[in-house]
C-alpha cells in the first residue's frame, strides 16, 4: 500500500467577526491555516506553521488536538491574536472587511522547529516574502501548492508571478486570476499559468464550481448542489485542505476526486459559521454530498 505523503501548511489562525445576512458572530477561531489544517485532517498528518498571541486559549488549542494537527510550529508570541472582521452582502456576492488588526502576525516570521521532510506543502494566502521563507525551510517537499489574494496581487504583483513559479500547484479564484492577468477568459488564464511552471492550475468559482486544468485537459467540477450558504468565510482553504489531503493519499492521478473532495469539504464550511461544521463531518453524509458533484469538460 502506499505510504500516505503528510502535509505542512503556513497561514494565519485567527478570530474572525462575522456578520452576514443570516447572523453575526464575534471571535470565532478562523485564518487560513485553521481551516486548511482541519480540512486536510481528515486525510493525513498536518504541520501548521503560524503564530498566535498570548490571548489563544486552551479552547482553540483543542480544536488542533481533536483533528490531530501538529501544532509544533506555531509559535506562542506575547500579544494579541490576527483578529478580522467581515461583513457579507444580503446575496453574499460582496464582502467588505470592518476591521484588521495584526496583532502578532504583523512581525511574524515562520520559524519551522520541527523536522519536516519530503511534505506536500501548502503556502496559504500570506504576504509572497512569507511564502518564499518557507520553502527555503522545508527540506525537499514533495510538492508545492499556493494560494494568495487580491491584496497580494494588489501589492506585489511581480511576487505573485514569482511565486507561481515555484509552486507545482496553484490555487486561485476567478477574481484574483483575472485581476493578475488582465485576461477575462478562465481558460486562457490557466493556459498562461500552466506554461509557467505548475503542472496543476485550481480556478476557483465560487457558486459556479471550479475549474481544474492541467496540461492535457480542463474540467469543471461543480459545487455541492442545494448548499444553505451561511458564512462562506474560509471556504477557499478548506477547498485547498480537502484537495491535498486527497492527494496525500492517492496521488496525482486522481485529481477529478481530489478536487470534488476538496468541493465537499468546502461546502461543509459555508453551511455554518466558522469552523462549526468543517470540525464535524461524518464519512456517510460526506459520501452523500460527494455523489452529487457533476463533472464536465471545459
């Protein structure tokens, strides 16, 4: 049998405060390592690499414990936990942030303590500069996948497209990909994206699915249909989660399921706020929502 690849991923754990049309939450336990590290849990041993304040209690530390996460690497810095507030659209097609304050991400620094070899890494959407320190850390990853985001893109646009280059797999969502190319059309952008270095373009759709595209073919893999979207923050990193737990297990080439996983997992994510439903999935459900993906050439 194969041996299952384990996973490390650097991200921001923070408190989130949402509100949305269904409700309003306040410092829930979110950022993008949290829900990318629960969702991948439920494949393969995850490394978190990230940083939290002084005010992270033993509360949130359990939720690692439960889900088995090596916390090893997140480092425990006197201050305030990364705190962001959000508010989405009556229709959740815009959100607008209310507040972010740092805390001790403003100075962190990844500092990997632990010995990790050979991992699928997984750079979530933090500055490029973090990124790029973390795969001079981890000793011959199996594979690099990354996201980032509009304000990355906004920033340090030359660090996106440096950044694409080193990774074997990239995440991003339509938005992003059409704000750093200039180009509106899905499928010519993850043309350009693939002559670039990654093998494997995810092209994420929000309500319409995403698109997978590698050098031999484009698919569309549909979202989990009749979802209740409540919260849809953190959806993307456990989309991510779910696709490389997939991998840690299978491999590369089965990555039709590794995404409809990935989509499965998301959609567990949105129904609820923050991580109440990600932290909590059961395999016949999960199996349930799974058979309803429909997939479709591109």
């Amino acid at each position: 049998m194969k041996e299952t690849n384990k996973i490390a991923a650097v991200g921001s754990v923070a408190f989130d405060t949402i509100e949305t049309p269904n409700g309003s939450k306040q410092s829930l336990l979110g950022g993008s390592a949290t829900y990318f590290g629960i969702a991948s849990s439920y494949y393969t041993q995850t490394s978190l690499i990230g940083v939290v304040g002084t005010d992270f209690t033993n509360n949130e530390w359990d939720v690692f414990k439960k889900h088995n996460i090596n916390t090893d690497s997140i480092e425990i810095v006197k201050g305030k936990t990364f705190s962001w507030g959000g508010r989405y659209s009556d229709n959740y097609s815009t959100r607008d942030t209310l507040f972010t304050e740092l805390g001790v991400f403003e100075n962190f620094k990844p500092n990997i303590t632990q010995n990790i070899k050979n991992p699928i890494l997984y750079l979530g959407n933090i500055q490029p500069e973090l990124q790029f320190d973390v795969i001079k850390q981890i000793e011959r990853p199996h594979l690099i996948a990354a996201d980032s985001m509009n304000l990355w893109i906004d920033l340090f646009p030359k660090d996106v497209w440096k950044l694409i280059t080193k990774v074997d797999i990239l995440f991003l969502n339509d938005e992003e990909a059409i704000q750093l190319t200039g180009n509106n059309n899905i499928n010519e952008i993850a043309e350009k994206f693939l002559t670039m270095g990654p093998n494997i373009i995810i092209i994420k759709l929000g309500s319409k699915g995403a698109l997978l595209a590698t050098k031999n073919s484009k698919t569309h893999i549909s979202v989990v249909p009749d979802t209740t979207v409540i919260d849809p923050t953190g959806a993307g990193d456990s989309f991510a989660g779910g696709t490389l737990g997939y991998i840690a297990r299978h491999g590369l080439k089965e990555m039709i399921n590794a995404v409809k996983h990935g989509t499965t997992i998301a959609s567990y994510t949105v129904s609820n706020f923050g991580i109440n439903n990600l932290s909590n999935i059961e395999q016949k459900d999960f199996n349930q929502k799974l058979s309803l993906i429909k997939v479709t050439d591109s």
